[in-house]
C-alpha cells in the first residue's frame, strides 16, 4: 500500500531539511522538537491500561501522540531513521494492544473511549497518530501496515462514525477534533470516502461535518462562541485540517469558503488576547492560556502562508520563537529571517476590536477596547454581550474585564477545574464550576435578587443573546462601548456602557462604568466587582466580622465569606494596591442608598476546590436604577526600595445627574476639573440623533451615541 505523507510532498521535505542547524525560527522549531523527542525516546515504551481521567496513563497516551506526531514529521526533515523506527514501534505495540482493552471503566459525561475516559481524548489520539503513520509507511512492510490498519485505525474509524455517530456530526469543538481525525485517517489508510464524510457529515444535509462546524461555531468575525480558552484548542484541528483540505480537496477552496472564516478566526482569536499574550478567560477558562499555545502557532503559521503577513504576525513569531513544523511555518520564518535584517521587530498592537457571534454575525458581540497611557502602556478593556457559548457558557452577559500594567484588575475567576491534576476529580470540571464559577455573582456584573442569569438554564440561555448599541473607538481620548441584555432576568431590561476616556490630569486612562437596570417593583441589586490585591483605604466605616456567614445559600451565594460590611451614602470610595499599582475605586447609585460587602470564596467548599479571592459588591435596593462607578489606575509602589508615588487618586467623586429611557448623564469631579459624560439609551440611536434631557432645570442636549464635555472648577467660582 502507498501511502504518501498527508500534510508534506517532496520538495517541501527538501525545503524544510535545509533549515536544520540553522538559527531561523524554523532551525530553532526542528531543534527544540529533536530535543523533546530524543529525550522521550530514551524512556521504555510503554502502552498502558485504563486510569484515572488526568493521571499517569491519560498523560502517556497523550504524550505518546505527541511525540509520535513530531518524529514523523522529524524522519522526514532530518532523514534520521531512529525516528521511524521509533513510531513505527509504537505503532506495532499499540497494534498488540488496542483491541485488548475494553471501553474505559470511568465514566464522564462523554462517551468513553478505549484508552481514554472520554471519546474527544481518542480523537486527538487518532489525528496525531494518523499524520505520524501517513510520514513512516514508507518503511514499513505491507503486513506491518495492514495489521496497523486492522487493528487500530480501522475499529477507531468505525467507532467514531457508527458507535458514536452522534457526537461525530455534534457542531462543538469535540466535533471538530472527530471530523479531522476521521478525515486525517480516512486518507492515511487510502480511504477517501471517510474524508468525504468528515467534510460534508454523515448524512451529507449540511447538519455535521467540518464545513457545517466552521459555518455554525465561527462568526463572520472569526470569533468562536465558546470562547478563547476553546478557541485556541479548537484552532489546531481547524487549521491543520483546512490545510489537509487545501491539499486533498482543492474544490472546496476552504481558506475562501465563508468569506475567509478560517483567516477571519485566527485574527479573531489574536485579537482577543491581554497585552501580555494571555487570553481573557470568558466561559469556560483557564486563566493562564495564551498566544504562545501549540495550536495558536500552528494558526500564526497558516494564516501567514494562505493570508499575508504584516507587523502585528511577525511580532506574533516573535514572541512565540518558533513556528508550525510544516511549510506554512517556514513561510513564516522566512518571511521573519527577511524582516529582521531590515529593522527591528516590535511588539503586536492590536487595536480595538467588536467581534461580532453567531453563524451569521447577528447574535450579539463581544467587545475589546484598547488605549495607551501616557507611557506606552497598554490598557485593556472586555464585555461580553454575545452569546452564552452552549455548554462552556457562563452567565454573564454583560460582564466585564479590565486589564492594565501587565495584570487583570477587574478579574475574572475561570473555570472550577484543575486541569490533569488527577486528586481534583481527574482534572476535569469541579461541582463548583456550576455553583461558583459559572454564576452570574462571580463575574462582575450586577445580580438581581440574588439570582443567576437565566436562572441557571443552559436551554434559556441559548435562546437569548446581548443586543449591541454602539461601538466607538475613533477617538484617542475616549472610546467607548454599549449593550442591552433585554431577556436574561424576566421583567428586566439592563444596559451597560463602559469606556475608557483621559481626563487631562490623570495619569492614566479611567475606566468609567454605567450600568442601567430597569424593572417594576423594589429589588435588590448586587454590583460586583473582583479585584486582587490590599484594600488601602476606604471613604466609609464598614465592620469586619468575627464569626463568618455566607452570603447567601444558592446561586454562587453560598460560596462566599461575608468578611466586611459598611453602609454607604452618596459616593462609596475603595482603593487598594495590587502589585506595584493603586487603583481606587468610586461608585454611586442613583437610589442614593447601599451598602458595600466585602467577600471572600471558600465557604461551602469542603474539598478546597475553590480559589480564595475577594471581591466587593455595592448592594443597592429599590425600583430602577443606574449604577454609575469609575476606577482609576495611578501611583506607583516598590516594598524594595520602599517607594510609594501617588497613593491616592485624583477623582473625587462621580455623581448621577439623571437617567431615563433616551439617556443617562454623569458626572466625574477632580480637584481640578468637572467632566460630564451623556450617554444615550435609545436603542435604535444612530450617529445623528438629537438628544435633549432636561433635569432640574437644565438641558443636556447632544448628537450621537454619547458626548463629553469638561469645565475647570476655578471657572465657577
């Protein structure tokens, strides 16, 4: 049987052979993997039973791919044969003993595997294993490939298209992984007709299949709607089974096919990611994942060879140091090799970006707004009012991070799971990403009644998404962002309008947060926000208590301390100081009454599967209301050489003029200056609408979405 590399011809081979020793991205990419890989290979091998999800034998399974994947490809470049003959070993041992094990004794919530607790984990298996044979068939014997195919590929190909028909076509990023595999083997083992159905579904109806994961789970943006922590797992698959396609099946033009969704991901998912390369950990999320992941250079590298480059990628290539192992990353590496004997490569700067969700964009968006102090930093502003993201989604539409001086400030938790460490429920998702981490109380956002979002139903959820009011960045000293979430409490409609703007004064941009609710009767309202750090100071008593209750005992509620409480009139003040930065913190509502409750996570946790991190909430109560806060980055600290610059900030308080259904007004008051800030309301506003609000005896008149106007204080004197 002629089975030929699927991903590589000839010359590619040649090509890449050439960068072996050489100081390139490519020549440092083939020798970090040549390390990895002689230094796995020296180990004994081995092909273990059935264990726990996350432990030893999940790990070897895994690791065995991975390194069976990377020789392949590493016998071809280097022309080593100790790489061959590696995976063919491998292979052969893994022939003696696939079909010995049963379907794996721990159950999940997925179907299971015969090596892996969960089907999803057998489908990675096969697409690396697929790509690692298709490079060494050539040195294997016609008996040694049929015993392979018989006893490996071909009951894996008929389990995942029979047995588990149902999560083959399941428009999900498991689904992705199933259809790659499938196709992947299909073609390692001369059998295209699995290629044609990992394409097109089994049915061939458009509902399944790789063509109808791409068209549903991508946006026209690119943005993928379970977020970027599965984005960027989805992305590997995705990538290197377009490039599978691009070779294979040329007449579905996929780097074209829905307007170029495959180069519009890859640049939805750069985009998302923190200055410091990690993404923000909207739904399901750890909150440590980030740009330099395996799958996201293996997406840099195809977009480069199929899309262009420009500076924000090369800065990309930069920052990850190396590149896909594949001809696509050896466009990019020359391409890099070319620019840096010209000039220096800076660091990426993606702008600030509405990227909008659903198959056809219309399903609400996600917004990330970016703006630099007055030293270069890079602030970071994010709100989701998208949709919920099925069932890696979190429940809070509307919710908020913020991100400057290197870290997250208004922080978000991630998910309850502590992935491969085995003693936590096998790594996989704790209980307490139900009860804690996915509830609306644990984003920060507004609760009402102390109750979830769609009150916690996954189906409800679904059906609803944010509906956005504007996006406006042209502006270098303001830009802003607003949103409606019209369904997700009943009886409620909220708005959120965020921006970050320079008052001329401040050091850095503030970030001003008005956050409108409007419903019948009195009702209590929980304006939560997660921070990290020391409270320094606050402008209110509050009492810090002895004996600790919870919060509540549902919805989030009953996992937090209720460690301090104070009333509050008018403008509530917290500062505290998170590493090296003050950040203070005003907000007032318009109810004019409230009470900010510290809190800690951990109550109700007997296994200490939750982090302990704090939070404030500002609990107001009463009929509709605007919540009106600004936070303000400033200052400086170093315990080392015991330095403390600006330690407090410059805003002195921020005040609700008065809001209604056409628009809400504010305004922010330093020692120096009054800004006030108009925002309109009317959903169906444009550019050019003309807004009037009268309000004791003064007109608020503007045009737009919004306008900012500034008046020093000595001029009222």
């Amino acid at each position: 049987m002629a089975t030929q590399p699927i991903l590589l011809t000839e010359a590619e081979i040649e090509q890449l052979s050439q960068e072996v020793g050489r100081t390139s991205l490519m020549g440092k990419t083939i020798a970090a993997n040549q390390k990895d890989v002689d230094a796995f290979m020296q180990l004994p091998i081995d092909i273990p039973g059935h264990g726990e999800a996350g432990g030893y034998e999940h790990n070897r399974h895994k690791q065995n791919y991975t390194y069976m994947n990377l020789a392949g490809r590493l016998f071809l470049i280097t022309k080593q044969q100790k790489y061959a003959d590696w995976v063919i070993e491998v292979l052969e041992q893994y022939a003696d003993k696939y079909l010995t094990f049963d379907f794996h004794v721990q159950k999940n919530t997925n179907p299971t595997g015969r090596l892996f607790h969960q089907i999803l984990n057998e489908h990675c298996w096969l697409f690396y294993t697929s790509l690692a044979y298709s490079c060494v068939a050539s040195q294997m014997s016609e008996a040694q490939q049929q015993r392979v195919i018989s006893r490996i590929f071909e009951p894996m190909l008929e389990m995942f298209t029979v047995k588990y028909a149902h999560d083959f076509d399941r428009i999900h990023n498991h689904g992705i992984w199933a259809v790659a595999a499938v196709g992947i083997c299909g073609l390692a083992v001369g059998k295209r007709e699995y290629l044609e159905m990992s394409v097109y579904g089994i049915d061939r109806n458009d509902t399944g299949g790789f063509l109808a994961q791409i068209s549903q789970l991508f946006a026209p943006s690119g943005y993928y709607m379970e977020g970027p922590y599965y984005h960027r797992y989805a992305i590997r698959p995705t990538c290197v089974f377009a490039e599978v396609l691009h070779r294979h099946m040329p007449e579905v033009n996929i780097y074209q096919y829905k307007d170029g969704v495959i180069g519009n991901t890859v640049q939805a998912l750069l985009s998302t990611a923190y200055p410091n390369g990690e993404f923000p950990a909207l739904n399901d999320a750890s909150r440590t994942m980030g740009i330099t992941d395996m799958g996201v250079q293996v997406a840099v590298s195809v977009y480069s060879k199929h899309y262009g480059l420009d500076d924000n990628l090369l800065g990309m290539a930069k920052i990850q140091d190396a590149v896909w192992m594949h001809p696509c990353g050896l466009a990019l590496s020359q391409a890099y090799e070319a620019a840096t004997q010209d000039r220096e490569i800076g660091m990426p700067f993606w702008p600030s970006v509405e990227l909008n969700e659903g198959p056809e964009g219309n399903n609400g968006a996600q917004g990330f707004i970016r703006m630099q102090d007055k030293k270069h930093d890079v602030f970071q502003l994010v709100m989701n009012y998208g949709q919920h993201g099925m069932g890696h989604g979190n429940f809070d539409t509307l919710g908020i991070t913020y991100f400057n001086r290197g870290q997250e400030v208004l922080r978000e938790y991630g998910f309850g799971r502590w992935v491969n460490v085995e003693p936590k429920f096998g790594g996989r998702y704790l209980d307490e990403n139900k009860s804690y981490a996915r509830q609306t109380i644990a984003h920060n956002m507004v609760t009402i009644d102390q109750t979830c979002q769609n009150y916690f139903d996954v189906a409800r959820a679904d059906s609803v998404h944010g509906l956005p009011h504007f996006f406006k960045v042209e502006d270098d000293n303001i830009k802003g962002m607003s949103a409606f979430a019209n369904d997700h409490y009943d009886g409620f409609n909220m708005q959120r309008s965020v921006f970050m703007l320079n008052i001329e004064q401040l050091e850095a941009p503030l970030l001003l947060d008005l956050y409108r609710l409007d419903g019948e009767g009195e009702h209590q309202y929980d304006y939560a926000h997660q921070y990290d750090g020391q409270i320094v100071r606050t402008n209110f008593d509050y009492t810090t208590h002895k004996e600790l209750d919870t919060l509540g005992d549902k919805d989030g509620y009953q996992h937090l301390w209720r460690v301090a409480d104070g009333d509050v009139s008018g403008t509530a003040l917290v500062s505290w100081l998170q590493n090296n930065t003050y950040y203070t913190w005003l907000g007032t509502s318009s109810n004019n009454n409230g009470q900010v409750i510290f809190t800690r996570t951990g109550a109700n946790d007997p296994s200490f599967n939750l982090r302990s991190e704090p939070a404030f909430i500002l609990r107001s109560k009463g009929a509709s209301t605007l919540f009106a806060s600004v936070v303000e980055t400033h200052g400086y600290f170093n315990e080392e050489f015991e330095q403390s610059v600006s330690a407090r900030g410059q805003v002195t308080n921020i005040k609700v003029i008065g809001h209604n259904a056409m628009a809400s007004v504010v305004e922010i008051e330093t020692a120096n200056s009054v800004t006030t800030v108009m925002i309109s309301n009317q959903a169906d506003a444009t550019d050019t609408t003309e807004h009037h609000l009268d309000i004791d005896g003064q007109t608020y008149s503007w045009t737009g979405f919004y306008a900012v106007s500034s008046r020093a204080v000595a001029q009222e004197k």
